[in-house]
C-alpha cells in the first residue's frame, strides 16, 4: 500500500484529515429543533417560502405527467411536504431529518458562533434538496466562508474548471499553469482581503469531501449579508427542476428583491443556473440510476428505469381503500398505481397498505 500524502497539492487527491478547519456536526435531534423553530417564525409571518409551498398546492405539471412538490392537507409543516425523489421516484415527505458537518475557521469556535444559526439560514433549501434523495443524503456537508459575492463566483469557476480537467487524474501542462495561476490568484486575492479561511483550505476541503464522501451536493456558505451561498451539485440530475423553482425564494427580506440579492444561490432556473461539477476520474465513480420504485419506502422492488425527465416530478394520492390499478405505461412490469390519485405506484396492494399511515397526509381524489 503506498504512503498516504501529507503535504498539500493542487493535483493530488487531499484528505479531510489534512485539514485545519473545525468540524462541528449537527444530529437528526439537533435538525428537528431547527425545523421546529424555523416553523415558529415562518407560519406565523406568511412569508415568501410559506406563500411559495401554498402555492404548489395549485400547481399541476403536464410536462411530467406528476407533481414535483406536493402539500394537499394539514398545516404548513414539512411532515405534509412531499417531494418526488429523483432516486426511486417516491412521494417522500420532507420531515426526514439528516445530519450536517459544519467545516468553519477556528476564529469561529473562538468566538463562540454557533454553526446552528448557519443551517437556520438555508433550511428550506436544505429540506428541499434532501428530500430530493431516497438515499445518498443522510450526511450533509458545509464549508462556512466569509467570502463575497466577487469572490464566491470566481472560486466557483475555479472548482468547475479543476473537477472537469484534473480531478483525480493527471492534465494537460497547459490547463495545470492555468489551474496553477487561478489557485495562486485567489489565493493572494483573498489573502489581501483576510478572508476566512484561506483559499487552500476551502480547496482543500473541497476537495477532500469530494474524494471521501461523494455527496449529491455540498455547501459553500458565507455569512457576509451583501453575499450569497453557492450550492455544489456532483451530477445534474441532482439539480431541482426548472419548472417548478422559477419563482422559489431568493431568501431575501426585502419585498422588492431581484435575483441578483438572493442569498442562497439555489438553482432557480435549473441547470441553467446551478453550479455542476464534472468529476471525471480514471476511477468508476458509481452514479444513482433513476429508478421508479414502490412507494413503500423499506420496498425495495424496482419497476424498471424511468426517463430523466419523469424522475424529478412528485405527485400525491387519495384514497382510504387499497385498491391499486395495473399500471401499462411501457411495459407490463410497471407496478400498480393507486386507483384514486393515479400518482404513486406499489408492487402489491399490502405495500400501499404499509404506506397508507404516511401517505394519506398528501393523498386527495385525482
């Protein structure tokens, strides 16, 4: 086995390990007591993102055949959200907690700043893009920064170019003195700035989380108020949909918003807007093939592979009986879908009947 590197490289496979920024790590508990306070504010003030969930209850998407978000009962509450995963195509609420790992500057532990206040931030958007996956997300990773505007977008770049040209594997010696020259400017350009942490440790990090956790996304967060926070999606079929988050919430307070205030750059415009890494490495990395699954979440029958497109819509049901329809879309194998709403498939009638306790909250008459 060869020796594991020590030292820092731009061209060479790093580790969380070689790193200095301060890990905090917050539980399934600690994100229910976000969730509860963050719904202590939001139901009480009607604001931009509650408008925005009450409004998808009218929204009926033709393109996909299916819903992307569904609430159709009960209060504002993420236990009545569901979302389609675009893994197994279930109808998953969005009260599924996960954990967070907060990669932060000492200076911030230091000073005693609480990392629950930077997840506080970017909840709804956290919630949305976990219950896009069935599986993968349990784990969430951010990275905070003090990073302005400027300087988000050209590290942004700066990612895009490395994954796609040199990610775990050797580039041409023209793309390494480009990559070479960009690592170097950010790093004098934030240096002068005292920005926190340094650019080869967000790099680092980056790119160590990258090697060794494979997320479907992570965070770079800044907590400058003229600023926003990037989201990094490691495949574009992790992106949310276009048709649906065209007019989701920039975040910001002010009624008068545009685009160009939003404070987490969440890809409102589909891939158009979000901010893809094309890893490429010698490596096999294994991609999640879109799969449409019985909704039944401890099943685990697949009814075959689903065009992209129908992967990232979500739908609801009705109904309090089991009665279930064969379903002939494609094949004949496609599983049964509910005979109310015609939206969510089982492989048996007792699967829906094991799903009914959780799936009667979004369900209403097609």
């Amino acid at each position: 086995m060869p020796k594991r590197q020590r030292h820092y490289s731009i061209f060479s496979p790093p580790s969380l390990s070689m790193s200095e920024l301060v890990k905090t790590t917050l539980d399934h508990d600690s994100t229910d007591l976000l969730i509860e306070k963050w719904l202590e504010h939001h139901n009480s003030g009607h604001d931009a993102y509650h408008e925005w969930f009450r409004d998808v209850r009218e929204r009926k998407h033709e393109h996909f055949g299916k819903q992307i978000i569904a609430w159709n009962k009960g209060v504002f509450a993420p236990e009545n959200v569901f979302c389609r995963t675009v893994d197994t195509g279930r109808l998953i609420p969005l009260d599924r907690t996960w954990t967070t790992h907060v990669y932060h500057h000492h200076s911030m532990q230091e000073r005693r700043r609480s990392m629950m206040p930077v997840v506080l931030t970017m909840l709804p958007e956290l919630m949305l893009l976990r219950g896009m996956h069935d599986t993968g997300c349990d784990e969430i990773y951010i990275i905070v920064t003090d990073l302005k505007r400027q300087e988000m977008d050209d590290i942004t770049e700066y990612f895009k170019l490395v994954c796609k040209y040199c990610f775990g594997r050797g580039c041409k010696p023209s793309m390494e003195r480009r990559i070479q020259y960009e690592h170097m400017r950010l790093t004098h350009t934030l240096h002068r700035q005292h920005r926190t942490p340094c650019f080869p440790q967000i790099d680092l990090a980056v790119r160590a989380i990258l090697y060794e956790k494979r997320p479907r996304f992570l965070v770079l967060f800044s907590y400058q108020t003229t600023s926003y926070s990037q989201i990094f999606f490691t495949h574009p079929s992790y992106v949310p949909d276009e048709d649906i988050f065209y007019d989701y919430p920039t975040g910001c307070p002010n009624p008068c918003c545009t685009d160009d205030c939003e404070m987490i750059r969440f890809p409102r415009r589909g891939l158009n807007t979000a901010s893809v890494l094309q890893i490429k490495t010698k490596e096999r990395r294994r991609r999640v093939k879109a799969k449409d699954m019985c909704n039944w979440i401890d099943c685990d029958v697949a009814f075959g592979e689903c065009p992209a497109q129908n992967m990232s819509a979500s739908g609801s049901s009705e109904g309090s009986d089991v009665s279930v329809e064969p379903s002939h879309e494609r094949s004949k194998n496609l599983g049964q879908v509910c005979s109310k709403c015609k939206l969510v498939k089982y492989c048996s009638a007792e699967h829906q009947r094991n799903d009914w306790d959780e799936h009667k909250r979004v369900c209403v008459r097609a």
